[in-house]
C-alpha cells in the first residue's frame, strides 16, 4: 500500500482490488461461502486462531475476500487498523456498542443521537443493565463532569443526523481517554472523506453504509472502522452475534465507493448552494448546514472538517401542519422519505424537540431535513420556490 498515491480520490479507485490475482479483471469477485476447505488437518485446527485476524479466509460467517476487499478499502479511506462489514448501520451502531459495555456499565449518549440508536439505548442496553445519560452534543471538555467510575463508552454522531450540531471530537475524546473511556463515533454524515476520526481520537468509527458510501439507494449496510486495542473486542461482538453482510451486497457497497468523492464532491457543492438559497427565503428560520455560520459549531467544523456532505436542516418561520404539508406534498423533484446519501433528493419534515432529554430545542417551528441529490440545482431550487409559494397562499387565506 506504501506505494499509492495519497490524494482520496485515487484511493478510492484503488483500494481492495488487485487485477493481476485475478485475471486482469478490474473488480473483486463476488464470492459466495459457508463451507471453506482446508488441505490438512493441521490448517484446520489453526482457523480457530485466524478467525480473530483480518483477511483470514476461514468460514463464510468471517468473510471473504469480497468483504476484505471493502474492509481493506474502507481502512485505507478512513485510517484505523481494521474494519468489519455488518448488514445496516444499525447492526454497526449496536454491535460497536455492545462490544464495550456490560452489565452495570454506564454509557454517554449524545443528545443528538440518530433515533434508532437512542432508541437502542433506551430499550435494549436498559434491558442488559447498562445505564445511558444523554448529554449536550455542544458539552466539548465538559463531558469530563459526566464521567462515573463506571462509565465505560462516550458515544459521538457528529454532526448530529437531524441537528446537525457539530461535536468538539478531540476535546471529548482526550476527557474520555484521560478516565480510561472508550469513544466510539457514528461518521455517517462526514463519509471517511471528510472527516478522518483516528485523527481526532476517536477509537470505534461507526458507518451507515446505506447512506453515501454506496449511494444509490438499494442497499442496507454498516462498516465499522476502529484502531487495534478495539479491534478484537468488535469483531468477537460482531460474530458471536453472528452478524455477516451478505457477497452480493458487500460488492455492491464496493462499488459505490468508487465513486463516492466524485458524488459527494458534487452533491456537497450543490447543498451549498441550495443552502444559501434558502437563507435568504422570508419562509426560512434557521439553516442548520455546518458549512454555515448559524450552525451550532460551525468553528468546530471549519477546524476539524475536510468537507460538508449534502445533509442539512432548516426551519420553517411555520408551524402551521397544513401549510408544511401542502410544502411538502407538492414537490415534483424531492421525495419524502427516510435514509439518504443516495443520488436523489429528499425532504422530510422533523420535530427535534420530542426527541431530546439533556437540552431544549430552540425552535418550536417545523424541521425540515434535506438531502440535495445529483438534479441540476436550478430544478432543486425550481421546485422549492414552488413549494414556498404554496406556503405563501395558504399563509394570505
Ligand atoms: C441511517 C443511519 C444509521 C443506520 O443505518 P441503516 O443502514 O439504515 O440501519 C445510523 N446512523 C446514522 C447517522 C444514520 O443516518
């Protein structure tokens, strides 16, 4: 690997293939395995040691080289020493999780937390006897003052997936640390481009492979990038589980990668822009875009961030349910629905308030979360001035 070339861009073409072993073709194999054969009796007994190793091919369950191959590419995108391939997202946030705390453990939770994953905090881990406080995703060093002698994890998703607010990773990494913590980070929004984790202290980087890193909205998938000291505690996790991504899914995650700085390059400018736009509209409260000034840590983003994805917030100067709705309901270009990092653009109405316990949310207006896909921006923009026009009309009735 010493050898590459540097830049991300050409990585991510790179990374986890290998022509000449086979064939000349460009990409992996798809490789499909329960059963693998071994020469002697010997090698037999020794799987039982190298199933704890990476790229060890020794049960379908393991891997094979198709997953390594993401698992190799994912590792050279985002840094860390390993990584593992799980069937959702979700699956990545609760095994990272669970692979570092027990019963009678204690865990801090960002406020903004992706609501599954709270939702897995609140009834799952409630239920193994692991206690969860949520905490202030702006709290920077302050996590300090959270910590019990049986805290184990501080768990991070920065920016928050619906919030957007940006965390102080480093300051509450090195609290963390310092009390001999775990701290494991949903990098969903950020993708490994654009925020590198193991470069700001996080240990465990959690991956909604479903969003971006595929890209193209028919995949379920979760990565789960981590240093060395974290990587056989995941991995016993993950398998004792028995969590394994299916070949044809894991190729296709692949896939996506290749293309996912040239997507995310695009899709970021575009957001951007779309961003500005809807700054300026009268109808518009805040927008909540890292790359922005009325973001909650912006300076935090401009310090620590290569890029802003294309997920933002912004708030409707309504709170009228009929009016949103009729905003909503008309659009000819944006869906209404749930996930993202796809090449289409989406809308969905939020109420971030009725999800948090450790602080208020400011605003009792309508959030609308936006992903702005690859259309030209001028159709976006078409079809959201629309939307604001209907707004408008019912607002003079
Ligand atoms: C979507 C998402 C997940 C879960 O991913 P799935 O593949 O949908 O299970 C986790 N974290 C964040 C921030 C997400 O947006």
């Amino acid at each position: 690997m010493s050898d590459l070339p540097e830049h991300d861009e050409t990585l991510a073409t790179r990374a986890g293939r290998n022509p000449p072993e086979n064939h000349g073709v460009v990409n992996p194999p798809v490789y499909r395995a329960s059963t693998i054969l071994f020469p002697t009796m010997e090698s037999f007994e020794s799987r039982v040691a190298d199933r704890w190793q990476p790229g060890k091919v020794v049960y379908g369950l393991f891997g094979t080289p198709t997953t390594f191959a993401l698992e190799e590419a994912m590792t050279t995108l985002e840094g860390g020493y390993g990584c593992v391939v799980l069937p959702s997202g979700m699956a990545a946030v609760a095994m990272a999780i669970l692979a570092f705390v027990r019963s009678g453990d204690h865990l801090l939770m960002v406020d903004a937390a992706y609501e599954p994953t709270r939702m897995f905090c609140d009834d799952t881990l409630t239920g193994l006897g692991v206690e969860t406080t949520y905490y202030d995703p702006l709290i920077g060093e302050g996590i300090a003052a959270l910590i019990r002698p049986n805290t184990r994890v501080v768990y991070l998703e920065s920016p928050g997936s619906l919030t957007f607010e940006v965390q102080d990773v480093p300051a509450i990494a090195r609290a963390a640390h310092a009390r001999g913590l775990k701290v494991l980070m949903d990098n969903t929004w950020a993708t490994p481009l654009y925020f590198k984790p193991f470069e700001h202290g996080v240990d465990v980087c959690i991956h909604a492979g479903t969003k971006y890193i595929s890209g193209h909205s028919d995949i379920m998938s979760g990565l789960i990038t981590m240093t060395e000291p974290c990587y056989q505690p995941v991995r016993r996790t993950v398998f004792g589980f028995g969590q394994c991504a299916g070949p044809d899914d894991t190729y296709t995650v692949l896939r996506g990668l290749r293309t996912l700085p040239t997507r995310l390059k695009q899709q970021s400018l575009q957001a951007l822009k779309v961003a500005r736009w809807l700054k300026d509209r009268p109808e518009v409260g805040r927008v909540l875009h890292p790359a922005l000034p009325d973001c909650p840590g912006h300076d935090l983003w401009r310090r620590d961030y290569l890029g802003a994805s294309s997920l933002f917030g912004f708030t409707l100067r309504s709170n009228d349910r009929s009016a949103v709705a009729d905003f909503l309901d008309g659009m000819r270009l944006f869906g209404i629905g749930a996930s993202w990092g796809g090449f289409e653009s989406l809308l969905i109405p939020a109420y971030p308030g009725q999800l948090r316990t450790a602080t208020a949310w400011p605003d009792d207006e309508f959030l609308i979360r936006i992903h702005v896909g690859l259309e030209h921006t001028d159709d976006l923009i078409a079809d959201l001035e629309q939307g604001f026009k209907r707004i408008g009309k019912l607002g003079s009735e």
